[in-house]
C-alpha cells in the first residue's frame, strides 16, 4: 500500500532529521521528520530546509566560524507527536543513538503524555540510522504490529555494519568526544578516527596514514561472503562529486552492490563530525540465516538520490 493509500489505523512511521533517509523512502512510505534546528553565528536554521550539509561544510572552511546543533525539546516533541497523530491511530519515532544526541531522551519524554506512541533508539546514527526508519516503514506498510516491527528492529541491530571516517579530529575536539591531548596524538601519527556504532554504542577506532580512506574501504568491506549485497548506503558530508566517483568506484573494487544510495548528511552530523566524512552502512548475514538479501523488496536502481 502506497502513502496515497494509506488508512488513518495505520502505524505512522517518524524520524529525526539527523538520520538520512533517501528521498524517495520518504515519498514511498510516508515517512514523517521532524527538523533539528543549527545554530550559527549567522543565526538559527532548520537542519535540510533552510540549510543543508554542503553549506554548512562551505561555511565551517572559515576556521573562526561556528555551528551547533540544536534538538527538539519535550514539548516541541509533544506537539510534533499530536499533529502527526492526525494521520493514524499509532506513530513510531526512531532516533539516532542517544549516544550521539540528546534527542532520544527529550522524545522518550514526551512520549510519557500518549498512549499510541512509541520512540525507539536505532542505536546508530546518519545513514545507519536512517535504513533502520526504511525497515520500519516497510514492515508497517506490510501491516506488521509494533511489537513486531520493535523485534525485527532490535535484530537487526545485531546484523547491520554502520562505520565511519573522518576527515581529522578536529569537530570531534571542539564538540568535547575527545581531548584536546588525544587529538593531537592521533594528528601527530597520522591516524584519522573511525566511528563504528555497535552494541547502542559510539566506537572508535582508527584509519592509518595518507591512504586512509583506501584502507577505511578494504577493512570495511572484507569478508565479501557475508555482506548482504542488496543495499549499500553511504553517507557524507563536504565531499566533491570527484570524490563521490572515487568512492563508488572503490566500494565497487571490492564488492558489487545492486542498490547503491549516496546521501548528503544532516547538519546535526556534519557541525559534530566535520566536512569529508563519510559513512557506508550494509548488512551482514548472520551464519545459518535464511534470508540473505533483506531490502530487494526496493527498486533496482543506478543513479544516487541525495
């Protein structure tokens, strides 16, 4: 069923800003966000409406400017959760960890003041976040139960591989996840940090020398046979379209993927990150496990959607 079609007892399916979410997901399942705002020394912007990840990675080149992101409070949760509820009797909102931002626990509390709404932590963030909210929404249209959805969700966690590189250690230094010692150690030899959420946890790891992002890749996509090869997202922020054809082409050295989606990341992840990170998010197949390509259920395509 199409979002044309869709019944008001449906399960709405809602998301924050911060996760990616192809364009196209959005349209197909009615996907409803609600926008974190980004605070700069220009003023305050809507993350994806006012302003967007480039603009912002254009304006942070100047190194005596700033950005901040801002998340939705309980109420502005409260009140976004009524609206929507307009449209269906049950909303599910999935956030990124609550590690990486505080939007969980403001949306948590909110839901205290309803009985038909559910908030779920994807434990994940960007574009690892935002196939969690495909997933949702295809399981819902499917007419699948929340306590279902919720299941199918929490195993997933087990099987997705969400991990990104950074440019350098600076965004993470300015946003306090790192000190200002241990920045300029990893700067000194030459290592460049690896975000790998697992577990409902940051992690990080290291990518070595020069060659980093070739080295990010391979480690990344080794053990071919595991990889579920029927979607592959990537996400990024402050990346030129030549660098965006390298990275297609070098994930392609490695492993064949039938769904490629590049997205630009949000605000709320780049002014934390930095410009020139990027992120690939896939599945690996469990041993024994039946079901070895989850997401054919999505269009064969070859372009990218932003």
């Amino acid at each position: 069923m199409s979002a044309e079609g869709r019944k008001k007892n449906s399960i709405l399916i809602s998301a924050d800003s911060s996760c990616d979410i192809a364009a196209e997901w959005r349209k197909r399942y009615d996907i409803r966000v609600i926008h974190h705002l980004l605070q700069t020394d220009e003023g305050v912007f809507e993350d994806r409406q006012e302003i967007d990840s480039d603009e912002l990675s254009t304006y942070l080149e100047d190194d005596t400017k700033s950005a901040k992101s801002l998340t939705p409070d309980a109420k502005t949760f409260e009140a976004y959760f009524t609206e929507q509820l307009q449209d269906g009797d049950s909303l599910l909102h999935i956030t990124i960890s609550h590690q990486a931002s505080p939007s969980y626990a403001a949306a948590k509390e909110a839901e205290q003041s309803f009985s038909n709404v559910c908030v779920y932590d994807s434990g994940d963030m960007s574009g690892g976040a935002g196939v969690f909210v495909l997933l949702a929404a295809q399981l819902a249209e499917k007419g699948h139960s929340l306590e279902e959805i919720l299941a199918a969700l929490t195993n997933f966690k087990q099987e997705t591989c969400s991990t990104y590189v950074l440019r350098g250690t600076e965004y993470l230094r300015r946003g306090g996840r790192m000190s200002s010692f241990l920045s300029a150690m990893l700067t000194a030899f030459l290592l460049h940090p690896v975000i790998v959420m697992k577990n409902d946890r940051i992690n990080y790891r290291v990518s070595w020398s020069a060659r980093y992002r070739e080295n990010f890749i391979r480690r990344t996509l080794k053990n071919r046979k595991e990889i579920d090869t029927s979607l592959l997202v990537i996400s990024y922020a402050g990346l030129t379209e030549e660098e965006l054809l390298w990275l297609r082409e070098e994930v392609e050295r490695y492993v064949h993927f039938d769904r490629v989606y590049v997205l630009l990341s949000a605000c709320a992840v780049t002014a934390n990150v930095g410009p020139g990170t990027f992120g690939l998010v896939f599945r690996r197949v469990p041993k024994g496990s039946a079901q070895g390509r989850m997401f054919d259920f999505l269009p064969l395509r070859e372009d990218e959607e932003g």
